[in-house]
C-alpha cells in the first residue's frame, strides 16, 4: 500500500509539473487519477 501511496504522490507532482508546461487537460486528469487511487487507498485501509 505504500507503494500506492508513493503513485499518489508523483501522479500529484507530474500533475504541478504538466499545468505548469501549460497542458492543462492532461494535468487534471492526472490529478483526478490521483483522487481515484487515494479513495482506493481509504478503502483498503478502513479495518472490517
């Protein structure tokens, strides 16, 4: 999981990386993956 956690993070600054670069779609839909694999990573982590 903390390897997912690592892809969060460098999904998040490729995303800063990319807006700044001026390709503002590619940037948010790296931002919006990022947002998808952290809500898998809140659900992996919620003890049953």
């Amino acid at each position: 999981m903390s390897l997912v956690v690592l892809a969060i993070f460098a999904l998040l600054l490729g995303a800063r990386v990319v807006w700044r670069r001026g390709d503002r779609q590619r940037a948010v839909l790296m931002a919006i993956a990022a947002l998808v694999i952290a809500g898998n990573v809140a659900i992996w982590a919620v003890p049953i």
